[in-house]
C-alpha cells in the first residue's frame, strides 16, 4: 500500500516559491492516489486541484499570523497528521528544518525542497553547523540549481539532487495574452521592469541608484512591481532623488505578464536566490535580462552570461554601465536574448515535473 504524501508549506505568500508549489502539488496530485497539503493560508485553495485534501485551520484569523507563528501551528497539525496516520511521507517546501525535526521523531521519511541559496540563511558559524546537521537527516534534499547543488556539498556536507523549477512556457503566454492595464506611458522611451517583493533580498535600491545615475544620459522609464516593507523607504529615495517622472512602483498582481510583456528590459537586482522564476519568464516572452550574478541561478540561466548581462551584487555602478550598454548595442543583446531563449528548454516544465514525480515515488 503506497503512503499518504503531505506537502507542507506553512505560510504562502504569492512568490516564486508559490508558484512552484502550486505547479508541482497539482502535477502530483493527478499522479499519486493521496496528496495532502498542510497550510496555514487558506486564501490560496483555489489555486490547487480538488483532489488535494488541505489541512488547515478552520478559522481565518490564523492567516494573519507571523511566518513563525505559521510554522510552529502547521508543526502543531502535522503531529496531529502523524499520529493519526503513519502511513506517509512528507515533502517540505518552507520551514524544512522544523519539518525534519519533526518527522525524525516519529520517524516519518521526509524530502524537502531548498529554494533559496545558503548565502540568504547561513549567515553565521552556529547557523551553519545547525543546517549541516539536521539537512543530513532528510531522507533527501533537493535544490533547484546546479550551483546551488555545489553549495550545498561544500558547506553543508548534503549531496542534494536538483531539479529546475518547471517553466510552463504555454501558461505564461496565453496569461500574458489577458487584458491588463497600461504601465508604460511613452513607447518611444526605454522601458524598463523589475518584479519582486520589497525586501533587502531583492535590493530594489541599488536599482535606484543605477538609475538616479542615469537619468541624464538615457530616455527611460522604469516600473517595479512589488510589495514588502522596503516600499516607503524605496519611495522616499525616489522623491529624494527627483526620480518620480523616471520610476513608479505599482503592487504586486496576480498576473504580472501582460505587465512584463510590456517591457523592453528586465532587471534583476537580488543579493541571493534559488532559481529566479521571473527570469524564466522573463525569456519565455522574449525579453532581455540584465541580472546580478548572486547566488544562485542567474549565471546558470543566462549561461555564464552569453544569454545576458551580468553585474557584481550590490555594485549600481555596474549596473547602470550595462543599462548603457543595452541602451547602445540593442543588436548585440539581441543575440545574446536568442542564444538565452534556444537553450531554455532545460527548464520544461513535462521533463521537470517528471523528475519530481521519479524522486517522490522513491519514497512513497
């Protein structure tokens, strides 16, 4: 008899991470006979199939609880899973070390998925040795990028197997065909997006600064989408700089490709990532990518650079040279988005969602 397979993911917010999840649950749970999904956000079902049994709390009040608070109650309402049935086996997309804790002590087989490079969460010596020991109690960990596999073996002591995130190339297109609102005013100027939540992660300021750098020298405007708790402090620096005719930040949606379909270039400021799911769909509707070469996925996706242009983390100067750079050699980029776009198919989304599956099944 095949175990129960519980997906646990406390809080989901609506990132890239989330995306993920809901491709990767769904694909699963049309597969697998028992598919269960521990969550405490609730306010997401409709993003998953029927066939999913979500086990949540009953009352809405708990989804406005802190992350940690999120995590330590889906810990609550998997023992109680546990308890009740042993016949099963989790796989762990958030708060994977509490997670394995858990299921070690009832001795429960657990797989988790890591989605974003050592360098956002072990920080320190005692966080480091922390994560070494308990990733080694996983049944199996598993990563989405090559180098970030090589991170893990080398400061974790975890041979970790990736799996890309799954581009659905076909889902973005026909989403990128809806109605949506006009963001960009002027075609004759550059138009330029960035696309993730406001948080020193994705180091929207440095994408600022570039531009504050640039505001005599190229005819752009500039539009980022997001939301998080850097927005003041990301507009204060607009108005401070007399940026406000270049740059407007707007919220984050639901559907950000018809949004992202208008754009000429695309830029990606983060310190550190996973497999940034924005640059993936950033190709899928042609456009061209500038990325800071953080840790981990953009170099592996823009092919060390051949399928884009890369810039030091944190280095705004740099960046605005290859926003120059673009602005100038339009047909150099071009080839080098063509290169970009005749590689991507590494990332299907059939070939990955079976990996998926294969790696499940082994422990089911």
């Amino acid at each position: 008899m095949k175990k129960k397979l519980i997906i646990f993911m406390p809080s989901i917010e609506g990132g890239g991470v989330e995306k993920n999840l809901f491709l990767v649950s769904n694909h699963l749970s049309k597969q697998l006979s028992k598919v269960a999904l521990i969550t405490i956000s609730k306010k997401y079902k409709k993003k998953f199939n029927n066939s999913i049994e979500f086990i949540s709390p009953t009352a809405d009040y708990w989804d406005h609880l802190s992350r940690r608070s999120k995590y330590f109650l889906s810990l609550f309402l998997l023992i109680k899973e546990i308890i009740k049935n042993r016949n099963l086996t989790v796989f762990a997309f958030q708060a994977n070390i509490y997670c394995i804790l858990v299921c070690k002590l009832f001795s429960i087989k657990v797989i988790t998925r890591s989605n974003s490079a050592p360098a956002g969460w072990s920080k320190n010596i005692i966080k480091k040795l922390i994560f070494r020991f308990f990733l080694n109690l996983a049944d199996k960990v598993m990563v989405n990028s090559l180098q970030f596999k090589k991170d893990l073996k080398r400061e974790f002591h975890v041979d970790a197997t990736c799996i890309y995130n799954p581009l659905n190339h076909d889902d973005i297109i026909k989403k990128s065909k809806e109605k949506s609102k006009k963001i960009f005013k002027n075609n004759k100027k550059l138009k330029i997006l960035n696309i993730g939540r406001l948080t020193e992660q994705k180091d929207q300021l440095i994408f600022l600064k570039a531009l504050n750098l640039l505001k005599k020298n190229i005819n752009f405007q500039a539009v980022i989408i997001g939301r998080g708790k850097l927005h003041d402090k990301l507009l204060k620096y607009i108005y401070k700089n007399e940026l406000n005719h270049f740059v407007k930040i707007i919220d984050f949606v639901e559907n950000p490709f018809p949004l992202l379909k208008q754009t000429d270039l695309f830029i990606l400021s983060s310190r550190y990532e996973g497999l940034p799911n924005v640059l993936l769909e950033a190709l899928s509707l042609k456009k061209f990518i500038i990325s800071s070469n953080c840790p981990t996925g953009p170099k592996e996706i823009l092919l060390n650079g051949k399928g884009g242009l890369l810039f030091k983390v944190g280095d705004y100067k740099q960046l605005a040279k290859r926003i120059f750079y673009y602005q100038n050699n339009k047909g150099k980029c071009n080839k080098l988005l063509k290169f970009s776009i005749q590689n991507i198919k590494r990332f299907d989304y059939k070939k990955n969602m079976q990996k998926y599956l294969s790696l499940v099944e082994k422990f089911i």
